[in-house]
C-alpha cells in the first residue's frame, strides 16, 4: 500500500495532497495543467521534499518530516515512474534498457518483452523506435525492475488517442496484475476513467473531490469540479431534488414548468448528459436557442442559450428549428456558493 | 599541411631528427602532454560537471575566470603565472619546502601547458555534460543506481563524445602551448621552442622539420577523437 500525504511549497501557492492506494488500485490524479499533480509525483518518487510530509510504501516510511526526518534517496525507494518523456537510454539497446535495473532474469525479460510485444526490437536501439514502441520499452523497464509502485505522469499524453487508449489499458491489466499501487497524473478525463479505479480532482494545488471516475462526474462536488470534469454550461434551476422539471427560457422571460428557478441555482449541463426533446420524468428540460451546431463525431454538437445562460450539448442529429428544448439527464444542482445541492445527490447511472 | 610539405626537403629533414639528442624536445613535448591530459581529466573533469550542473558557488565567477584565461594571450598568462608560482611567491615558497621549483622545470612547462589548455577543456566538457538530459540521470536513480552509478553508466558514456573532443582540442593547445612557455618554462624545452630556437639560430628551412613533427604528434588524438565520436553518433542512431 502506498500512503502520502504532502505538503509542498510552489512560487505561487501550496501543493496539499493526501492519498492511500492499496496494492493492485489504480488512482487518477486528474485536473488542469499546473495543478500540482507533477508535484504529488515527484514527492512521492523522493524527487522533490515537501515543506511537510508522510510518504510511504509497502510499510516502509520514505519520507517523514516529522521527528526523526526520514529521506530515503530515490535509488532506494523502489518506485517507478514514467513520465511523457520515455526516458530510454539512448546509448544502450533495448535489451540493455530493459535489464538497467539487473533485477530480472533472461525468461522473465522475455515473458515481458512479449507480453508487450517488444520481443523482436531487443537488439534495437531507442533512437530507431516508435513512439509507442518507446513507451513500451520505458514501461517494460520499470516492470522489470521490480518497483514496488509505478508512477506515471502524462505518460502516453504525446501518442495518438488509439495508441494512448492501447497502452493505458495494458498498463492497467500489468499493474493489476502485479498487485502494484499505481497513481496517473493526467489533464485528459478520458484517459483518468479509462485508467482508475478512483479518481483525485486537483486544482490549485488542491484535492477538491476523491471518488470513483463515474461518481466524480455525474456528481461533482462543486462548480469548479464539474467546470474541470467537462460540464460546459449551467442553466437556472429549483432545488427541488433530483434537478427534475424545467428551466430556463429562450426570450430570457423567466422559468416556465413545474419548478421555478431559485435564485443563484445552477444546473450543470455535462455535454454528453443531454437528451433531445422535453422529459421532465428523466431530468430538467430547457429550452433554447440554437447559437450554432457544427458535427461532432457521429453526431452534433450544439450551443444553446436560455434566458442569460449558455451551454453546449451533443445531439444525435443536427438541431431542425432555431428554437429547441432538450433534456439534462439527472443533472448537478449547485447553490450560489458553488457547492453541490445534497438534496440532488444520489448518483443516477449513465444513461 | 600542403604547404608544409611542399617546403620540406627529405634530406634536411631526416638528417634534422636524426642529430644528436634533436628528438629530446619530443620527448619532453610528449611527456608533459600526457601529464598535462592527465591534470585535465583527473581535476578539471569534476570541475567541469560541477559547473554544468550547478553544483558551483558564484558559478558566473567561475565561468569569467575560464573566460579571461581563454582570452588572456599566453604571454602575458605567462608574466602572471611567474607572480603566481614564481620562486619568490607564497606557492614557489611550498613548492621551495617540497623541493620543487616552477620556473625552468618539467613542473613549470606542465603548470605553464595546463593554464594555456584547461580552459579549451573545461568549457567544452562543461557543455558536453550539459547536453545529457538530467532526466535520464534522475531515471537511472529511480532504477536503483547511486549518484556515482548514474554517473558511470548514464552520465559519463552520453558525455564522452563531447568529452573526448574537447579533451583533443586541450591536447592540441597543449602541445603547441609557446607564449607561456617561453616565459616560464624555456628549459626543459619542447618542440615549440625547438622550432623557435631553431628557427631563430638557423633560419626557417632548419625549423620546418620539427613543425612537420609538432603536427604528426599533435594531430593523431584529435583525429581519433572526431572518428569515435563520429562513430558513437552513428551506433546511437542505431
């Protein structure tokens, strides 16, 4: 089990993170860019010293500012990361790069080198390889070397998202697999739910919300939550409960339906949590103005406005009238201060 | 090099090195050259990673006084290197106690070699140690390897191109070093004095023997290194 809980420093504010991952969980450090994340890493690999901190592993303290201080030095942590960057030696061969550790043996080497399907580029050096391919070998390394967590920092974030998808899955099998702690720090949602088994909102050096990936998004814990998870809009809405009923209208006239607005209520619009037309029995309908529709996969991506909100949502077909009501499928209520409304709790599953 | 060998007669030139005790200033060249490469390696190396990767106090300070010594004419490093290990200064006091003198000596030629080339060395090796991602450093600690480790088997091997050029181009200055030399050391002298004093007793086409021989001595080290640095480039390419 990997436990931290740090403090760090930074030149604009502090990096205040806590964590426990048990052996074989996979946790997502997900927000924006600058959010800390890195830093939560470079704590936990010995790279950086917090101001104030517990960091450890398997039973093992590796950091401790308390008293006595502990430090154990990176080369004795036996933790792995891997970072966008592969970090291939390119001086040695790929076998070489794979066996630096020199704690694995020849079948083992080979057992891993084939799961990863990198058995025939042994004799290959780094600069000839992919950049999957690279990955791979970066990954089969830190395998190999036996690390007692893997830390992975945006790593497949240069790939291509098939190749990004690909890896993060075997990633998630080998580390399952092993029983390893693993924590991915990441700004793409996608990969932070394709990954985890929990999911850590960061920003500003903060922990804002912990909770599984499906639980995060259809119930962030504040606007800036769902702001950073992709809810791209809030409209007018009642507390009512379960953010059921109707909101919003298109001349900007005031609530119509069952529920009236509250003042300073928001619903979050998540854009694939929209439906097309109006059911009050499966979440809050409102109605608006198309500002523009373009194609967005196989379907359309809209951007309506109701009353002084707008928001934009993906239809399966290209909205037919300027004027069109559509369905939040159970959405988030948040109070004027930007907290979650309790009464709208009670996640409903994806439709 | 055309030139040269365009003036050279082959029978002034054999009968040249073949005189009486007319290779000893090779010799001596040959040897203080060594000691001088050794010098460089064993101090100026550490000095140099220090500096590239910070490890340095007052690093713009250290880096002016390679600027000025790269930039200074030998000459006047040589005036200045008699106030410094001069017999009548603090350090010509301990060499005195050592019995040991820096001026007209093996010892004086060496220090004279070592200030005209350590800084050709230490600016080039600083950047070669520079141009290794301290990513793949911190990697190879993650992997288990100790600082010295990494430095071994990461650190040193991306390096050694740049180091091994850089240490050519000190060897080069080395062994052609003349201006300090001549003022702090003119005996025991090596071939730059030898073509000098040659060439000032018995004119140019008694010289050009002995630069023929600076060139063959001079040359070779660097070649190698620009063939195996060339060909360390081309295996990492793969």
């Amino acid at each position: 089990m990997l436990t931290a809980d740090v403090e760090v420093d930074r030149r604009d504010f502090t990096v205040h993170a806590s964590l426990t991952v048990a052996a074989g969980e996979r946790v997502a450090l997900f927000g924006p860019s600058g959010a800390g994340k890195t830093t939560v890493l470079e704590t936990i690999a010995g790279l950086v010293w917090p101001r104030r901190g517990l960091v450890e592993l398997g039973g093992r303290v590796l950091t401790s500012t308390g008293s006595p201080a502990v430090e154990v030095p990176p080369w004795q942590r036996r933790v792995g990361l891997l970072r966008q960057d592969p970090g291939l030696f390119p001086h040695l061969p790929v076998r070489a790069n794979l066996l630096y550790a020199r704690s694995a043996a020849g079948a083992e080497l080979a057992t891993i080198a084939r799961q990863l399907g990198i058995d025939e580029l042994l004799p290959v050096m780094p600069a000839r390889l992919s950049g999957g391919q690279r990955h791979r070998v970066a990954l089969g390394r830190l395998l190999l070397a036996h690390c007692d967590a893997l830390l992975l920092d945006e790593p497949f974030a240069s790939l291509d998202e098939t190749l990004r998808r690909a890896l993060t899955v075997l990633v998630k099998d080998l580390s399952s697999e092993r029983k390893v702690p693993s924590v991915l720090v990441t700004h793409q949602l996608s990969d932070a739910q394709a990954f985890a088994d929990r999911l850590l909102v960061m920003d500003q050096g903060s922990v804002l919300q912990a909770g599984a990936p499906d639980e995060v998004v259809l119930r962030p814990a504040s606007r800036r939550v769902a702001e950073l998870v992709g809810y791209l809009g809030f409209v007018p809405a009642a507390a009512d409960g379960g953010g059921h009923g109707s909101a919003g209208s298109p001349a900007g006239s005031g609530a119509a339906g069952s529920a009236g607005p509250d003042a300073g209520v928001v619903a979050g619009v998540h854009p694939d949590r929209v439906m097309p037309g109006a059911d009050p029995s499966r979440g809050l309908v409102v109605t608006g103005t198309v500002e523009a529709a373009r194609p967005s996969g196989a379907g359309w991506e809209a951007d309506l406005r109701s009353g002084d909100a707008s928001f934009t949502c993906r239809l399966p077909d290209r909205p037919d009238s300027a004027l069109v009501s559509v369905t939040l499928l159970d959405p988030p209520l948040f109070a004027p201060d930007g907290s979650l409304i309790p009464a709208a709790a009670g996640v409903s599953p994806p439709a | 090099m055309i030139t040269l060998l365009t003036h050279l007669s082959w029978g002034e030139t054999l009968s040249a090195l073949t005189g009486p005790g007319n290779l000893d200033p090779l010799i001596v060249s040959l040897a203080a050259g060594g000691v001088t490469l050794a010098v460089l390696i064993l101090v100026c190396t550490p000095l140099s990673w220090m500096l590239a990767r910070g490890r340095l106090p007052l690093p713009r300070l250290w880096e002016a006084g390679l600027l000025c010594s790269l930039l200074l004419p030998p000459l006047v490093i040589g005036l200045l290197l008699v106030f410094m290990v001069g017999p009548y200064t603090p350090i010509g006091h301990v060499l005195g106690w050592l019995h040991q003198d820096a001026t007209n000596t093996f010892l004086a030629l060496v220090i004279a070699e070592v200030y005209e080339s350590a800084p050709y060395y230490v600016l080039g090796a600083q950047a070669a140690f520079a141009a290794v991602d301290t990513q793949l450093e911190q990697q190879a600690g993650l992997l288990g390897d100790p600082p010295r480790r990494v430095f071994r088997r990461v650190t040193l091997p991306l390096a050694a191109p740049g180091l091994a050029m850089a240490l050519a181009v000190a060897w080069a200055r080395a062994i052609g070093a003349f201006g300090a030399v001549v003022i702090i050391a003119y005996h025991p002298f090596g071939i730059p004095l030898q073509i000098f004093v040659t060439l000032q007793e018995t004119g140019l086409a008694s010289a050009l023997p002995f630069a023929l021989v600076l060139l063959v001595v001079a040359l070779p080290l660097p070649m190698a290194a620009y063939v195996w640095s060339a060909r360390a480039d081309r295996r990492r390419r793969g």
